[in-house]
C-alpha cells in the first residue's frame, strides 16, 4: 500500500511508502534535488526539512515520540541506508533508489550553477570544520556560496537565548538552505521545533555530511560503498562510539522487518 500526503508545495505531493511507522518519500535522487530547488525557487512559504532514515533512526524512533513527529513533519524523508529499500522492496513497496544525505548535498551543489546559483548555510560539526568545509565547497562549486557557518556549544538546545542568536544568525544571511550536521536525533528534534522561525526555504538534516565536506571524517571507498558497506567502514573509524549501537539495531531491525511483513501477510496481526 502506497500512501500520499501533502507537502508545503506548489507542486505535487512526493509519493510516500508506509514503513515502520514512517512515511518515506518514493524519490530517485534526482527528483529529491529537483524538489529542494522547487523550494528555493518558492521562497517564502516556510522552512521545510529533509530527514535521511537509516536503521539507526527506524530503530530509536520506535520508542522515541519527539523523533516521530519530527518525521512526521518533514517535507522530505529520504532513505539513508540500504537495508531500508531492501526492506521496502521486500514487503512490497519499492522505493526506487537510496538517496543518503552524503550524496544528497553534494548533487545539490552539482545542480547549483544551472539553478543560477545558491546559498547555504552550514549550522553543527566542531569548531572549525564548518570553514573548512566553506572553504572546499567554494573552490569545488563556484555556484554555491556558503554565507554562515557556526558549531553550537554543546548543549546549546536547552538554551533558549543561544538559539535566538542561532536564529538570527542564519536568517540574517538570507541563506536559500540550512545543512545541519548535529547528529540525530537531535538535528531532526532541533529544526522541528524552530523550522517556523527560520526563513530559509529548506533545511536538511545530514550528520556527518559537514564532515565529510570538509575531508574531516572520510567517507568509505567507493567499493565497499558499492558492496553496501559503508556502515562497516564508520565502525571502524569510530568503534566507540558506534559499536553499541550498530549491535542494538543489528539486534531490534530484522524484527521490525519481520513484523512489518507479517502484517502486510496479515493486517489482523
Ligand atoms: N554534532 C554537533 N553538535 C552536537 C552533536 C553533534 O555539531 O551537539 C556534530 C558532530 O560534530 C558531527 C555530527 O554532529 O559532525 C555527527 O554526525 P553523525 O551522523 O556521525 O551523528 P549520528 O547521527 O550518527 O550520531
């Protein structure tokens, strides 16, 4: 069963698939580009966000109800991780291609010279990281001018002041869009709750992305991203931190997965 539900638009609404108790946007990665220009082009309607879920996500959103209506908020959610489609294709409802937010910004910033240029502005990662990535994206894609950078302290959401500054910060850029690397959950709980303060036409929600825009953390090789592992390769490069997690949701996933195809075997179930 495909689902549908409308997004602050002027076009049509990006189909969704039903999944784990989200609603993923059916898009290649060239329609997910397209509709992030269709909001820069229609400035003026509101900041409207993309969230990228990935296994991670699926899992913690479970139990997580600020995290599910920031998804249920979001203009875009596009699939992170390929056992996501390969769980969508395996109930029956294809989404047609992964369109992980790594990829996602750099094809944004490809497209940005035939859509008369654009402005971003880079909002989390640690000190520093933010002008590098400025610096990087400027000499790689003269289309895209990085009008503001700023690493939070930690703990900045809980301070109502700081995110007034953070605000006024970026609204005064007049960027066209907001990347946000802070992480998940609290990137997609952070512009949820502010996204109708800001006056970009679209943020979205990356992670690492800044980081890897600034050479800070490398991405995987292009093999093992094509074998689908890139998640072994950030395990790698940061086991500490990731280890416990990847064990809970290689854990808690494939019954989601299975629960998921058995009410699609039996809606009673
Ligand atoms: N980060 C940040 N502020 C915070 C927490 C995290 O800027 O309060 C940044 C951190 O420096 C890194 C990114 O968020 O650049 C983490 O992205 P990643 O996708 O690795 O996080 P995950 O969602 O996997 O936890």
């Amino acid at each position: 069963m495909t689902t549908t539900s409308i997004a602050p638009t002027r076009t049509s609404p990006a189909p969704r698939v039903a999944l784990f108790g989200i609603e993923i946007n059916a898009l290649t990665m060239r329609q997910a580009v397209e509709r992030i220009y269709e909001w820069v082009r229609t400035p003026g309607v509101g900041c409207r966000y993309v969230v990228t879920p990935n296994i991670d996500h699926v899992v913690v959103l479970q139990q997580h109800a600020g995290l599910r209506a920031a998804y249920a908020s979001a203009s875009l959610v596009l699939p992170d991780g390929f056992p996501v489609v390969w769980a969508s294709r395996l109930v029956g409802r294809p989404l047609p291609e992964l369109v992980p937010g790594s990829d996602l910004v750099p094809a944004i910033f490809d497209a940005a010279a035939a859509h008369a240029g654009l402005r971003v502005f880079l909002l989390g990662a640690a000190p520093g990281v933010a002008d590098e990535a400025a610096e990087r994206i400027g000499q790689r894609w003269p289309g895209v001018q990085v009008v503001g950078t700023y690493s939070p302290p930690l703990g900045f959401e809980h301070d109502a002041a700081e995110n007034m500054r953070i605000i006024g910060r970026i609204n005064a850029t007049e960027a066209d869009l907001l990347i946000l690397g802070l992480g998940a959950p609290k990137q997609e709980l952070w512009i949820a709750q502010h996204a109708h303060e800001l006056e970009v036409s679209g943020a979205l929600c990356v992670g690492a992305t800044i980081d890897f825009l600034a050479g800070e953390k490398s991405r995987a090789p292009a093999w093992m991203r094509r074998c689908r592992l890139e998640w072994l390769h950030r395990l790698a490069s940061e086991p500490r931190r990731l280890a416990g997690r990847y064990a809970r949701d290689a854990w808690v996933f494939p019954q989601l997965v299975w629960r998921q195809w058995r009410q699609q075997e039996d809606p009673n179930c």
